[in-house]
C-alpha cells in the first residue's frame, strides 16, 4: 500500500516535471505566464484557497521571471497584455492575491490541460 502511495507520487512528480520542461522549452511568453497562473489557481482550488477566481498570488515578478526564464520587464509587459485582453484582473500586490476574468480563454492561451496535475475533486 505504501509503495503504491509512493509510486503514484513518483508519477505525478515527473508529469509535472515534463509539462514545465515543455513550459520553459516550448511556449512563448504569454503561455508560460498564463499557464503558471492556470496552474497556481488550480492548485489552490484544490487546497480550497481559492474564492471563485480570486487565489492568493504571492510571487514577485523576479520570481516568476527567474522560474521561468524571462526579464523581470518581460514579465511585467507580458502580465499587462494579459491584463488587457481581459484575462486576467490587475492582481492587488497589498493583498497578495490575482483573479482570473476569462478561465477558458486563460487554459487555452496557456495551453494548460490539468490533467497532469493528477488532482481529484
């Protein structure tokens, strides 16, 4: 029972690893932007944190930027597109916290499926 706990993990550790690897690798800046948020908000759905599409979104954008390869500038530009496509809201940096305006459009933009998160609801 144990080793089976234990196996699954291993598996959903490495289909997390190679959807960042495809992240970083592959997808252009606003998909990567996009799908961190898509995945960040499906996780505190999940944990239950998540008030509609309102989550906590503590990341700076260095952070994000060092996480996925990009200027702390081209985070910056990138965020604002997404903010005026209407995806996403302005993210109220005191409260630490993002909504999603569009969550279809934002998945798709972000090419986020997730499924490889292996999260049950």
């Amino acid at each position: 029972m144990l080793g089976a706990k234990l196996l699954r993990e291993s598996f959903i550790d490495s289909s997390v690893s190679r959807e960042w690897l495809c992240n970083v690798g592959r997808r252009s800046a606003e998909a990567r932007l996009a799908h961190v948020i898509c995945e960040l908000f499906t996780r505190h759905r999940a944990a239950g944190s998540a008030d509609k599409f309102t989550f906590p979104f503590g990341l700076t954008q260095t952070a994000i930027g060092d996480a996925q390869g990009l200027s702390t500038v081209h985070v910056n530009r990138v965020l604002q597109h997404l903010r005026a496509k209407g995806l996403i809201g302005s993210s109220d940096a005191r409260a630490k916290t993002m909504t999603i305006l569009d969550w279809e459009e934002l998945q798709i933009v972000g090419d986020f499926d997730p499924g490889y998160l292996h999260i049950l609801n």
